[in-house]
C-alpha cells in the first residue's frame, strides 16, 4: 500500500482551518480522549527516570511518541508523550506529526511505514499553514 499524501495534505488544511492555528500542542489539549505529557511529567506519573522513556521496546524515541488504546466500548483513547528537552520548532514538528496520526485515523490497519510517511507529510503541510492577518 502506498501513502495518501493528497489525504494528508487535505486533512493537514482541514484541521488548521477548523482551530486556526497551527499549534499542535494547543489542538492536542482540545481533543476529547487525549492526553499530552511532556517525557519528565509522564516519568514522574509513572515513577522511572526520563531517560528510560526515550528507548521503549528497543526503539529510539527522542522527540515523542503516541500510544493507542480502544476501548471495550470501541472508544479511541491517545497518550501522547514528548520530549520538553528539545528545542520548539522540533517539539512543535514532533507533535505536528502526533496530531496527523489522530487527525488521519491511523488504527495500525496499514504498515507503519506508510502511517509514517502520511504523518510527516500532514506535519509539513500543517506547519507551513499561518493565519491570515
């Protein structure tokens, strides 16, 4: 299967023009069955060093991570985790491509591969997008 980067795209403008703005943070926060922590608050929450969240199952993940959890009821429920140690425009990238998982549907129907690819597509079209003055 291959990427919908025309979907992404569209999804990408579709959200910015819902909230107006192209803050992922702050349209994170707004959504229903969300939950957004930064790597040391979850660490806190959780009772393990920071450091330990970076590497989860052997994979790298420096800048954030999404976790996905349905619900006996079929309710969709997200944990976003990110690292508050990097600079804003890689938080703010980080949490764009967050976002596009949420905003795009992404189940684990599809490889990860092309999930990736669609959320990093959404975050660069996303981030390009500005309010008009």
């Amino acid at each position: 299967m291959i990427p919908n980067y025309q979907y992404a795209k569209q999804r990408a403008k579709e959200v910015f023009d819902k909230y107006g703005t192209n803050d992922p943070l702050e349209i994170i926060r707004k959504q229903p069955c969300v939950l957004v922590m930064s790597f040391a608050e979850m660490a806190a929450a959780i009772g393990v060093k920071r450091e330990s969240l970076v590497t989860i199952c052997g994979e790298d993940n420096h800048d954030a991570i999404t976790t996905v959890q349905t619900c006996p009821k079929g309710n969709t429920r997200y944990l976003i985790t990110y690292n508050q140690q990097l600079p804003d425009y890689q938080i703010k990238t980080a949490l764009a491509r967050e976002l596009a998982h949420i905003a795009l549907g992404h189940d684990g129907s599809r490889s990860e591969e092309v999930r990736n690819e669609e959320a990093l597509c959404f975050a660069y079209h996303f981030i390009g997008l500005a309010k008009e003055d």
